[in-house]
C-alpha cells in the first residue's frame, strides 16, 4: 500500500513533553535555491536542489567564521547566521516534465526546551561554535522503523475542513491549503565532536524522536530544532492523474520517505544561550505560542524589508525552477521500497562558477552604471522627477528616458516602470550586503532586469569612474558565496553605498502628503506592521479647477485621458469569466494604471494568496465601488478612478498568485471590477501640485 499504515498526531501537539517551552525563528523567504550543500559536498555542487534559508556568508564550502560574517538574513533573529536548507520540492506532470512547487512564505524553525528526567535548565545547552548536523536520509525509499523516520512528517492542511492525522511519507490526496513538510532533528549531542563523517554520528535521538532521555555516550542535552515549511501544492489540485500522488523531492523521491534537512550553526552562541533559558514561552508559557517577538535576549529584530531582501545569486549554470526536462542533477526518479542509488551518469553542471548577476553592463556605452537594488514605496516614490512605463520597457529604454529629461538616476519596476531623479532618500539607496529581489526580467528583454516588487534597479549617470556595484551579494566572487572578504573600502554592514546621492528622508507622513492610505488589514491577520484605517478620501480637483501638472509628474501617455470625461465600464474589455465577484459586482476591463498617481487610492491587503476574486471580495468589504488587481499581486481599492484609460485585454495577462485560473492585472495595467455603471474619472493632486494648492492657501489666508 502507498500508504504508510503508522500515522502520527498533529505537530505542535505531539511535540507536548516534560518541557514544552519553546521559541520560534520565522525565515521570509530562500536566500538561494541551487545544488549546494557545504556540509555533504564541501567545495562541489551538489547531487540535488536545496531551499537554503538564513545568513548570506553561505557557500559551498564555509566556516562558522564566514556564517558569523553574514550581512544579512533571511530569518528574523538578528544574532542567528546560521543556514537551514531542505531538498526542493517539484510537481511530476503527466508528459514527463518537473514544475517547481513555490513556498508559502519560507520556513517557521522551532527551538525547543526538552530535558533528560532528573534534568535542570543549566543542562540544555546552545550549539557550540562550529556545529553542524542533518537529519533523515535522502536515499530513503521506506519506512526504516527508526525513531529517525518518525521525526519526518507531514500535514496536509485543509483551512476549512477537519484536521488530518500526519504521515510519514507524502499523503496521496491533495491538500487543499498545501503540504506542510516537518522534520525534527536530534537533540543528544556526544560532547566533543563538532561534526562526525556521516554527519550524523556526533548526534542522536532520545528514547522518542521529540523527547524523552539520551541513550549512553550521547548525554549532553542540546536545543531541539524543528523545521516546517508549507509548499504550494494545491495550485496543482486539478493537474493529478494515475493512482498516485504526482509530487517528487529534488533527488527523486516519490514516496516523501527522503525528506531530509540540513544545520550549519551560526548564532552567536551567548544569545543562544541566554534565549534557551530566559525564553518560557510555549504550550505552557504566558500564551504568546512561542513568538519571537517575545523573548527579550533576541529582541530587536531584523527588519522585514531586510528579510525579505537577503539574497545570494546562484553560482551554478542551471535552470532549477520553472518547467524542467528533468530534475536538476543526475536525479532519476527511484520510489524503492530499497535504498536509492546516487547517481552521476549525466551531464548535469559540476562546475561552480561566478555568481549570476542582475544588472545590465552600460558603463561603457552610455556611461551609466548599476548602483545596486533600492527600496520603493507606491504611495510615496523614491524617484520622484519623471516616471514612464513601457510594454517593451529595457535598461536602456529608461536610462534614455531618465537623461533626455535631464536626470542622474533611473529606477526600473515591475519589469515596465521607469523612475528618475537626481538623488535617492537615505532609506531608500541599495544597502551594502543586500542583493534585494530585483528579479523580474524587463518586458522588452528578458535577459535584462528591471526591479521586482517595489524594488528599484537603480542606475546612476558616471561622473569620473564608472563601475557597476556587482548586482550581488557582496563577497561571492569566488563562486562560494560570502566566502571572500569584502573589498577595501567596502561601506559596514547596513551602510548604504558611497557612491550614490542620498537625501534624508521625509519625516512627514507620506499618507497626508500624497492622499494615498493602506487600507486597514483584517485584526485577525498576522502582520509586524500595524495597518491603519482608511482616511476620508483625498479632495478631487474639479475640471475647471485642475491645476497644471509639472512635467515629469505624468507618466507619459498613461494620463492621456480627459480627467472629467466620463469612461463606460458597461462593455468590459477583457472578461475574467472564472472570477467571483460580490453581488451587484461586475468586471469592468482591462485598464491602464498611470502608476504615478494610481488610478484607485488605496492599496488593500487581506492576508491571502492574491487573486481577483479576494481583492473585489475585500474592497466591497470596506465599502469602495471600485477594485483592481495588478502584477499578479498587488489589490486596489477606491471610490473613483483617477486618470488612466481603458486598455486591450491582452495587456492583463499575469496570473494571480492566488490562482492560475484568474488575471490580476500586468504591469501598469488592472484588472478592474465595479459596482457602477459609469464613473467619470478624475485627477488625484502629485504632491507637487498639492504642495502648491497649500502654499496658494496660506498666501490667500495672509491678506
């Protein structure tokens, strides 16, 4: 039977034991995803795709001196540069191919109190310097009967239904909220060996996987370390076929028996220390279910803009996610019962090269170099003098655009945004050590970069010496990533970079300078920032009463359209039929965003995945009349549509990523839904012309 017959009680419950305190580290996202594993294959690629989360000093062959040196994290704890990884998970599609299932977020790691009997707390003690481990076994077909087979398992969560009992091996059904993959590593420690040639022999389990006493040779109590990470299954729920459950692990395991997780220890080993024993929360503590945010020796936090940002470039020549021919690697597919075989019979990449970069080499022909990845905000730019967007939008389609309007700098966006000015806030420039999530291929070259999600690839006119920053992270020249020092006269951890104008930023709330708001998340969602509620909507400036816009505020031909004309919403131009809409709702079309002002006010966020279907749901929700959704991410909310033009509807063409089955918008352009019939579309002030409307008044009030 596919099945494994022993089933295992829920995580969090069964992890009840003598001592149930625990704290938890959240990791937002990967910092790399490739063949590389410093503990198994030190200084080579290794044989199968890994998820690697935590500090940017990883590479193919580090040190814990080199983990220590990180600049970054994608984990929360500020002192932990420790590396956390798993083997990748893939969906096997019935011609054959392997697709990349996405995470949700990245990985939730527990740090666990658990004691010997007769034990004290003095006796739990934090990973020395140096440690590493893995757990579980990646050749794995089976059921071994061992304690450590019972510390893999997995949840298939279903939000709206009736818990499950865990599995060992992967579930054959879907999961309508996804796979959560769970695995717990050993606690007892041998004393003396930081590492051991399996990498498994300096550790063991107590008498159970999740508690209970240490066998002989092996007494010395360390934290326990629980990973969890949930992958996208579901996004395939209507792709199954056969009799079988179609997902495979990244070394060809089909059976889920191989799941597999590896440690490098990076923390600052005092901090451990103190957390492990001033840190009570948990199933039996004060009821904050093991938040971070409540064990003072971690506090404060790493930001989530720098989180989220922390990034290594892969340094291998391999396509690993997407749609694939074969697993990365020499990985056939080997679902047992017996042990896999490694294999090395193919010509998969056994190079390590130079780390892949995410800018465009113009020093030479336009003399304008790469400054690095910059922050951006959509209700209050970081470039504010001219902005475009462009279908076909290139580095070099902006940088054109920036200099011919006499600006030094150029920011590109969402693969179709440009932005120019001539400085950069001090929280806004490319800080040294962060590679960011300038990802996204431009529209009208795809082997160029232009920005991410309010993310900025900023380039800066030469004056004298024109270098490129690099585009990654710092130090990863040598193909193992953070392994090499930093370059004389490399700016600290956190500075921003020398060579880029700065301005200080503004101390006044964007919200009230610019009239945009984000809209209010539910109280129920888990967020670090707190959202306000709407504010009243901004005043709108009559037909006869427009004030002139300053060139550069207009993002070119996006705001072609007569501000008081009315725009009919009757004959949608694109008709998204697999979308839900509230009652009275409708589509209304394709519609292009001027992006600077937005055509719809305020940004929504209703803490799930994005689709259409969400966002109009939301808005109606907060009583607005109009709702769009754009770059497959982004909801909009608001009462009018500002600026702007109806669009073809083969401009929104992003999949949500909530859901294949629906649009959210493209770049620049939204889906919009409605409850009206015909709105005339008005003009929301640029701040510089709000700016003027206020001194005007102040001058009025002095005669």
């Amino acid at each position: 039977m596919y099945f494994s017959q022993k089933l295992v009680v829920a995580a969090v419950a069964s992890l009840a034991a003598p001592a149930a305190a625990f704290f938890k580290v959240p990791c937002s996202s990967p910092l790399v995803t490739e063949r590389a594993d410093p503990i198994v294959n030190p200084g080579k690629v290794a044989g199968h795709v890994h998820t690697i989360m935590g500090g940017n000093g990883f590479g193919f062959d580090m040190t814990f001196e080199q983990a220590r040196a990180s600049q970054c994290s994608t984990c929360k704890a500020k002192d932990d540069n420790s590396n956390y990884w798993v083997p990748s998970l893939y969906f096997k599609a019935q011609n054959g191919s392997f697709i990349s299932v996405k995470q949700s977020g990245g990985m939730l790691i527990y740090y666990q109190q658990r004691l010997d009997d007769g034990q004290t707390e003095s006796d739990l003690k934090a990973f020395p310097a140096g440690f590493r481990m893995l757990a579980g076994d990646p050749n794995l077909r089976s059921d071994s009967g061992t304690t450590a087979s019972d510390a893999i398992t997995y949840a298939c969560l279903d939000y709206n239904g009736p818990a499950t009992k865990e599995t060992n091996n992967f579930p054959n059904r879907n999961c309508p909220s996804g796979l959560r993959a769970q695995i717990y590593f050993p606690s007892c420690w041998n004393g003396k060996d930081l590492d051991s040639p399996d990498h498994r022999s300096h550790m063991s389990y107590p008498s159970k996987y999740n508690g209970g006493n240490c066998p002989e040779g092996f007494k010395t109590r360390t934290v326990s370390l629980f990973y969890e990470v949930i992958w996208q299954t579901d996004k395939f729920a209507n792709e199954w076929y056969g009799d079988s459950q179609p997902f495979v692990w990244s070394m060809g395991d089909p059976t889920g028996y191989g799941y597999h997780g590896d440690f490098v220890n990076g923390w600052n080993v005092d901090t451990l220390q103190k957390a492990i024993s001033e840190c009570k929360d948990g199933n039996d503590g004060p009821g904050h279910n093991g938040a971070i945010e409540y064990c003072p020796p971690l506090l404060p936090l790493l930001d989530n803009d720098v989180t989220q940002s922390c990034r290594i470039a892969p340094s291998i020549n391999e396509q690993v996610d997407g749609v694939l021919e074969a697993l990365p690697g020499c990985n056939p597919i080997q679902a047992g019962p017996g042990a896999a075989t490694p294999r090395s019979d193919c010509d998969a990449p056994t190079t390590i090269g130079q780390p892949a970069t995410y800018f465009t080499d113009l020093t030479e022909s336009k003399k304008w170099a790469y400054v690095g990845c910059g922050k951006d905000v959509y209700n209050d730019r970081t470039l504010t003098g001219a902005s475009t967007n462009d279908k076909g939008m290139t580095v070099e389609t902006c940088i054109d655009f920036c200099s011919g309007k006499g600006f030094s700098v150029a920011g590109l966006e969402y693969s179709t945004e440009c932005y120019c000015d001539n400085d950069i806030a001090t929280d806004r420039a490319p800080v040294d050590g962060l590679l960011g999530s300038c990802t996204r291929k431009c529209s009208g070259d795809d082997s160029q970069f232009c920005g991410g999600g309010q993310q900025l690839s900023l380039y800066k006119k030469c004056d004298g010496a024109c270098e490129n920053a690099g585009g990654r992270a710092p130090g990863s020249d040598t193909g193992s990533a953070g392994s090499a020092p930093l370059a004389s006269g490399a700016p600290a951890p956190g500075q921003t970079r020398p060579d880029v104008q700065v301005k200080a930023a503004e101390t006044a709330n964007p919200a009230s300078d610019t009239g945009y708001q984000t809209v209010a998340a539910p109280a129920e969602a888990e967020s670090t920032v707190a959202a306000a509620e709407p504010k009243p909507q901004p005043e709108e400036v009559p037909a006869g009463e427009a004030e002139p816009v300053p060139e550069g505020d207009a993002p070119g031909s996006s705001t072609s359209a007569d501000p008081a004309a009315p725009t009919d919403f009757s004959a949608p131009t694109n008709s998204s039929s697999s979308v839900t809409l509230p009652e009275g709702w409708r589509d209304a079309g394709c519609y292009v965003d001027p992006v600077n002002p937005r055509a719809l006010q305020y940004m929504g966020w209703f803490g799930e995945p994005m689709t259409s279907s969400g966002c109009a749901k939301y808005c109606d929700g907060k009583g607005y009349a109009f709702a769009g959704t754009e770059n497959g991410g982004q909801c909009f909310c608001s009462n009018t549509v500002n600026g702007g033009q109806p669009a073809d509807a083969s401009e929104c063409n992003m999949k949500c990523k909530g859901s294949d089955d629906e649009t959210c918008g493209g770049g620049a352009r939204l889906n919009l839904f409605t409850k009206l019939a015909e709105v005339s579309t008005t003009r929301l002030r640029t701040r510089a012309a709000h700016r003027r409307h206020l001194v005007r008044h102040q001058k009025e009030a002095q005669i």
